[in-house]
C-alpha cells in the first residue's frame, strides 16, 4: 500500500528562487510538449509518446536560448514528460483532453524519483542543483520511492514521500464491528456513541467573511491585495488542516477498533447541488474525506470495509424489529417504533441498521452463512446489492437538515 508523508521545508531566498525555476521549467516543458502533441494530433490524429518527447527534450535543451533547462534537475522535466504522457493515455479512458498550466494560476510543483537525499541529522533534505534544504521531520521517515517538491497558496514550500506500506491481514472473523451514520452535526456509530464534528469554517465564518471584504477593497495589482490574500489563503489552510486533522484522528480510532465498518454510499456532489446550504454544511464537515480516510486506514489495520447501497432505508426501518415507516420527517430526531415501541435517537437507529446490512453483507461476500444475532435478516442479497426499485422520497435526509439549522 503506497502512502504519502508530507512535511515542510525552509528554503532560504536563494534556494526559494532555485525551487521556483526548477517548477516553472516543468511548466514549460509541459505546456512546450503538450503544444506539438496538439499538432501532431491536428494532422494524423496521433500523439507523440514519452520516448520520442524524451529524446526531443535532449535536442531541445541544445537549441540557442534553451540552455537554462540544463541549470535544472533533467529527472524532475523527465517526470514532467511522464505527467504528460499519462494524461494523454488518459483521454481513452474517457478523461478530457490535458490542458495549458498556467504561469500565474498553477503552483510550482516537482517531482523527483532518486537522488534524494536526508541528512544524517535529518534535518536537511537534499536535491540535485539545489543542495541542502532545511526541513521539519515531526514524525519518522520509512524508505521511500520518490519525493514531490510543492509550494502551496500560502507560498510555504513542502516536500511530499512516497512510501510503502505493508497492510495487516483481514481477519476472518468479525468479533467487533461498527455502522456509521454521518449527520452535519455529529457522527452517529452503532454503538451508540455520538461524536461532535468539528465544523471549523462555521466557527472561523466571520473572521473568514471580514478577510474576504477587505480583499474586496483592494486594488487589484496593490502589494497589499497581495498581502491580504496571502493572509485570506492562511486562513483557508488553517481551516483545511483543523478538519483533516479531526477527520484523521476520527477515522483512525474507528478503524483500529473494529474488525467491520460499515458505511453509506452517499453521493456527495448531488447533496451539493441541491441546496447551497446543504452543500455549506457537506463541505465543512467533509463526508467524502471521511470516507476516503476511512477506507484506506480499514486497510491499513486489517478492518474490512463496506459500503452499503445509498437506497436503503436506514433513517426509516427500525433496527430492533425490522418495522419500516412510511415517512419520518426531518424535525423527528428520535426514532419510535409503531410495531414494537423501540425508542432510540434517529441516527443511533439508523446507524445500527447500517451495521446490520452491513454484516450480512460482508458474510454473503465471504460465503461464511453467518447472520447478526438478534437483527431481523428482512432484506436478501440481491437487494442489498440491487436495490434500484427501492425509491425515496428524498436523497439522505439527515444532510438536508442543515438547512433547517442555518
């Protein structure tokens, strides 16, 4: 499993401007190659592929006015050429057609695959024709593959590591296991537990509202706009970073305490195409993040991870005897069972429904034949898997409240 350890860098002015010729050569070559692929296409709708745009990079360093690309690392332009030729692999596979990167709008950005190198100190990451950078190691750096040199919109510099990791071993049987229901207010588990989201940009909403109108303010070109959006971009990062920590710290608790968890298949972007303070709210809390980390850490501890189909009823049916209600309506925060008398907090209930579904999931999967003890089994597998006659009223109800909160 290949993951990614990012950390920052403290180039001086002088290596600052050497890392920023270094990105913008990349950009350049790039846009250079991307250019005679466009004609290349216009005439025999053919594109020219990395060995023939490699050996053309090599004349093209030769040529008068050119020898500035030699000042730069020829790994990192090479890479850049690979970027190209995967983008333009890509547009069989249904992806657009790969576009200019822009001077003024794309941030420097370069990658390396060798010949990168930390210090024995580790406090010094070192490139070539760059030499040694000063860099903040907060947590242990395993072997890793390559490297990839950023600068972000706060005009902070970060190196990012490719390494890999060894996943733990799925276990055969399911001892503990967890459904997740996922509100813009809290995080709902089967096991009762409610947990606060964090909400970052509602809390910083007026700070960031009063750094939008004073960027508003100025003149377009002044060094204090510039100023002003560097100080906006810091805020937006902060904000950014709060939540993913949150998210990260969240997701991992979960997952090394479960051999199951069960989630929703929730469609993020149709939610925020509905309403724009539904789309406010799934942005600040950040489902699709929280998913992605969920995911990716369940294969990293050795926890089986499911998705179950966004159609089922889970805010409806009842968890205890399996009772399904017509309609539940939004302002309805407990659920209260008609058949049995179950009572139990609305995404509680639901998220033990998802947890249900879940694990007969995971067991018509393995072909073991087991079933949750004490659960109602009321829907078959090839519901759980095709449930296109299943309608709702309403895409996940739970996110539209936040619409109701503003």
């Amino acid at each position: 499993m290949k993951m990614r350890y990012q950390y920052r860098i403290y180039p001086n002015k002088t290596k600052i401007q050497q890392l920023a010729n270094i990105g913008g050569a990349c950009r350049y070559v790039y846009n250079y190659f991307l250019t005679l692929n466009k004609d290349q296409y216009a005439i025999d709708q053919k594109f020219i592929w990395y060995n023939e745009m490699s050996s053309h990079l090599t004349l093209l360093k030769k040529q008068p006015g050119k020898e500035w690309l030699t000042q730069v690392p020829a790994a990192a332009l090479q890479q850049s050429l690979r970027d190209l030729d995967q983008a333009l692999k890509n547009i069989k596979h249904g992806k657009d057609f790969p576009v200019f990167k822009s001077k003024y709008t794309t941030p420097y950005s370069f990658r390396l695959p060798q010949s990168v190198v930390i210090s024995e100190d580790k406090r010094y990451v070192s490139l070539p024709k760059v030499r040694d950078i000063r860099i903040k190691l907060h947590k242990n750096l395993p072997e890793y593959k390559s490297c990839t040199f950023f600068r972000d919109t706060t005009f902070k510099w970060y190196s990012s590591f490719v390494i890999e990791v060894q996943e733990e071993a799925l276990p055969s049987d399911i001892a503990t296991y967890v459904g997740i229901d996922m509100n813009s207010e809290h995080t709902a588990l089967s096991t009762g537990e409610l947990i606060p989201n964090l909400r970052p940009m509602r809390s910083k909403k007026a700070k960031h509202k009063l750094y939008q109108q004073r960027l508003s303010r100025k003149q377009k070109g002044s060094k204090n706009r510039r100023k002003q959006q560097i100080k906006l971009a810091r805020l937006d990062k902060h904000i950014a970073n709060s939540r993913k920590n949150d998210l990260h710290q969240t997701s991992k608790r979960i997952a090394k305490a479960n051999d199951l968890v069960v989630v929703e298949t929730l469609s993020v972007k149709e939610m925020m195409q509905k309403n724009h303070l539904t789309a406010k709210a799934a942005a600040d809390v950040s489902w699709g993040m929280f998913a992605s980390f969920l995911a990716y850490k369940s294969k990293l501890y050795g926890t089986h991870f499911i998705k179950i189909n966004k159609w089922l009823p889970s805010s409806k049916k009842c968890s205890a005897c399996g009772h399904k209600k017509d309609k539940i309506p939004l302002s309805t925060r407990e659920y209260v069972c008609e058949s049995c008398g179950y009572t139990e907090h609305r995404d509680i209930n639901a998220a033990k429904n998802i947890a249900s579904w879940g694990y007969q999931q995971w067991s018509t999967e393995q072909k073991t034949g087991q079933e949750l003890p004490g659960v109602p089994v009321d829907l078959a597998w090839d519901i759980l898997l095709h449930s296109g006659d299943i309608t709702q009223t309403e895409m996940k109800q739970e996110a539209i409240l936040a619409s109701l909160e503003q």
